[in-house]
C-alpha cells in the first residue's frame, strides 16, 4: 500500500495515545459513583445506598447517551451530576458540581495510563510534520483532560486539540473534522487521522475526504464487512510505516 504523505497528523485521544481502559468502564462507573456517593455523604446530602446511587447515575446518563448517539450532540457527565443534584437541594454551585466530579474522576484518574511508545512517536513526527492536532469525544470536561496531557508530557506535542465535550458535537460529526482541518490551516486530504473505533475514526474522517488508520485495539468488535483497504495498525509506532518520514 503506498505510503501517506501529509502535513498534519491529527490523533484520538482514549486507546490511541493514553489507555483509560485499565479496567472495563463498567467497573470504573462502579468506582466512580462510589466516590461520588461518598463525596456527598461528606457534604450531609441523604442519598440512597451506594448500589442504588449507581443505578441512579447510570439511568441518567443513558438517556443523554442515546440522544448524543442520535444527534452528535455531545453531553458531559457534570450536566448529568447538576440534574440529578438539583433533585436533592434547589441550588447547585458550578464549583460544588466541579468537586463532584473531581471526586467521580479520581478512579479514572488513578488509573489511567501513556502507551510505552507514544512520546517516541510523537517525537519523531515532531521532527517532519508542520502540525500534530487532537480530536477526542469525551463526556468529561475539557480541563481534566488538558491536565492529563501535561501530566503525560503529551502537550508540547500538539497545535491544537478539539474535544467533544467543548464543541458540542461529537465523532463521526463532519464538524469536528472541519474544525480540525480549519485549525491546521490545511485541506482534509492533506491531513490523517488516526484512532481506535471504525465509525467515529475511520467513517467520520473519510466522510470529508480525510485519510484514517485504524488503530486496533485488542477485545474490540470491528465490523465484519470493513473494507480490506482499511489501513491499521495495532501499536502507535507502526503508524511511522504508513507515512513518508
């Protein structure tokens, strides 16, 4: 297959350049509304037992999910966390509802981790292409996310990253692409995309003339019938021989 010759290499973010599948998310939801719940003991808010606070949070959350998986339109756990504690007392802070998801974020923050050969990588691509960006769908706020960025060394990387959460729309949107492509100042079919899911990282880039790389990840269903043209990789150092560098 002939090589790839662009000026901007635009990433995902989750199972692309960091994991935070350490453990599936079911668990982590587990966790996290575990810690939320026992933040909310802290602050004398009477709330359900922990089993029951979680399937609270998670009903909630299922219904801005199926409109976002219908819309694009991307919702944000902290949306959920302010409607259901709005059910509790009738005024909720912005900064009250920023330290309960500090307190639901602390397992995956915790857990989280760098590939090993990420900031290689990214080092080497530094060295060829005029622009690195970063497209992320995300129901977290974007802050957290920066500071995972800098806490990893990933930042002094990137040009630009867009994430779902701040946009308001979300991957396969052709929006969010666009945007990509206006803040690398360049055409789609001069830029690649690279991420870990065929729809919102294949499909989506494609749809606006954008070339992607699959990057496999291991337990991860791909549509049977994916074109066998489809360019993957199964470790971000292999993306180097899909590019003229």
């Amino acid at each position: 297959m002939e090589k790839l010759n662009p000026q901007a290499i635009i990433f995902d973010l989750g199972s692309t350049l960091i994991e935070y599948e350490a453990v599936a998310w079911d668990e982590l939801n587990v966790l996290c509304a575990h810690n939320a719940h026992a933040f909310l003991l802290e602050h004398g808010y009477r709330i359900p037992d922990p089993v029951e606070f979680h399937k609270m949070f998670e009903n909630a959350k299922a219904s801005y999910r199926k409109r976002a998986n219908e819309s694009l339109v991307e919702w944000s756990v902290p949306e959920v966390a302010s409607e259901m504690l709005r059910s509790y007392t009738d005024s909720v802070s912005t900064d009250f509802v920023d330290r309960f998801f500090d307190a639901y974020y602390k397992p995956v923050d915790t857990l989280l981790f760098i590939y090993d050969d990420t900031l290689e990588t990214l080092r080497r691509l530094r060295s060829r292409y005029v622009k690195i960006g970063l497209i992320s769908n995300t129901v977290f706020p974007e802050r957290v996310h920066r500071y995972e960025l800098r806490k990893f060394g990933i930042e002094p990387f990137l040009d630009f990253a867009i994430f779902s959460s701040t946009f308001r729309l979300r991957k396969p949107h052709p929006e969010i692409f666009r945007e990509a492509c206006h803040q690398a100042g360049l055409a789609p079919e001069q830029c690649v995309y690279i991420g870990d899911r065929y729809v919102e990282d294949i499909t989506g880039p494609n749809g606006i003339g954008m070339p992607a790389i699959l990057k496999v990840k291991e337990g991860r269903e791909y549509p049977a019938d994916m074109p066998p043209t489809t360019r993957k990789i199964n470790q971000l150092s292999e993306l180097l021989d899909h590019l003229e560098i």
